[in-house]
C-alpha cells in the first residue's frame, strides 16, 4: 500500500513538473482540454494616461508614452481589445490571436471634441490656404498620393480608396487579412463620393477622408473588426488639406477652419 502511495506521489510531481515546464514554455489548456501555445498582442506608440484592457480584466495605463506595449500569455481565440485616452475617441476591436505568434495594433487618437479656429479673410495667410485646399486634387490611380516616407500610394476610384505598398520585403500588417498581405488592396469603400484623401497628419497607417457631411480618420488595418474610424469634423460638404503637425484646415463653404487633431 505504502509503495502504491509513493508511486502515486513521484506521479503526481512529474505531473506538476512536466505542468510548470509547459507554462513556462508558454503551454496552456485550451477548449476541450487541448494543449495550445498561447501568443502576444503587441501595442505601440502609446502617449502617457492610455488604458489598455483585454477582454475586460486585464487593464493597464501607461504612466508614461510608450513605443511597445505587450500583453502575454494570450490564447489562441479571440479577445476584445480596447485602448482608450480621456477626451479622445475610443479604438476597439476583436481580434483572434494566432497560436505561438505575436500580432501588433497600433491605436490612433481623435479628439472628442475637436478645438479649432477660424480662419478669416483679413488673416494674411488666408489666400493661400484656401489656395491650398481648392488647387488639391484627389488622388487618382495614375497620380496617387505617397506617404512620407513614399513606401504607400494611396488613391481613389470611384468611392473606393485603394492602397499600394511600394517600399522593399512584405507589406506591413496593416495590408494584411486572413494571413495573406497583397501589396494592393482596396481600404475602404464610401456609400457617398469621397471628396479630399490624405494620410492623417504623422501616420501611415490611417487615412483622412472627406464624404458625405464630414471628414473622418479611418485606419487601413482590417484585421478584426471593426475597421476603426472617428470622426474629425461634420459639416455640410467639406474639403481639407493637412496642416502643421497634427492640424488640418477644413473648408465647409464659407468657413475655412484650422482643426487641432
């Protein structure tokens, strides 16, 4: 009995051994008792006093701006993803993590309430910025619109808005659904004609684009859902031109505003 006892024991430790070795490994049980290798969200370009919360009950906030931001131990299914900023729009998806890999999301910020001036007639940079925004053409496929660093083209046909990587290797994440990352994709279709298209003031990633009543930020990522837009500016039929950093003048006839994004 004693020598069952012990062997039950000796068992039950290379049980627990061969348990902590796979965690530590990254190994947990998953539906149906399967065994998976869990995977990592990564989060970048954090500004101080943002809330990052997975799935409800796993929250931080960053006491400082942050380049990375990496949320371990994730299983392989899907998880709702939220970032937040006080007095900014909320960015928010679910998303599903593949086993054994990291995927990356990089939130954009709108304000709520966006701040702005307007710009009138008697100021002496009127003239041209009016000049600015009305000599703007809207991209199309044969004279596209580059990113600063010129890797992406972006367009529109129709109401379509098209994507185009142009830089070296693979295309960055934000190209990519389903595993696959073509170098061309369509990145948004509009239910109304798209009238001004630009790459939102320090991004690469997410679009300004004027339609319908107003101008919206829309980031290129489709992975998960949903494609994240917020709203910049509502109006009547406005066109813009992007600014300084993190502004764009806004023309709403008759008004010419300078918004801080």
């Amino acid at each position: 009995m004693k020598s069952i006892l012990r062997y039950i024991l000796i068992a039950i430790a290379l049980l627990a051994v061969v348990l902590i070795i796979g965690f530590a490994a990254g190994y947990r049980f998953g539906p149906g008792l399967s065994i998976v290798k869990v995977g990592t969200i990564e989060v970048t370009n954090l500004p101080s006093g943002t809330t990052v919360i997975l799935n409800e009950d796993r929250k931080t906030t960053t006491n400082e701006a942050v380049d990375s931001f990496r949320i371990g131990g994730v299983l392989p299914e899907s998880h709702t993803l939220l970032v937040s900023r006080e007095g900014y729009w909320p960015w928010a998806k679910d998303v599903v993590v593949p086993e054994n890999e990291t995927i990356t999301f990089a939130p954009f910020f709108v304000p709520r309430s966006s701040t702005g001036v307007i710009i009138t007639d008697t100021d002496p940079a009127y003239a041209t910025i009016r000049g600015q925004i009305t000599s703007h053409e809207l991209p199309r496929s044969d004279s596209p619109l580059y990113s600063n660093d010129e890797t992406i083209a972006v367009w529109v046909n129709d109401k379509a808005v098209h994507a185009r990587w142009e830089g070296e290797g693979t295309p960055p994440y934000f190209f990519c659904t389903g595993g696959i990352c073509p170098t061309e994709t369509v990145v948004f279709t509009a239910f109304e004609d798209v009238r001004d298209l630009s790459f939102l003031p320090g991004r690469r990633d997410v679009l300004a684009i004027a339609t319908g009543h107003g101008v919206i930020a829309l980031e290129m990522d489709r992975r998960g859902t949903p494609q994240n837009f917020q709203p910049i500016y509502e109006g009547q039929s406005p066109i813009f031109a992007p600014g300084a950093t993190s502004t764009l003048y806004v023309l709403d006839e008759p008004y010419l505003y300078e918004i801080s994004i």
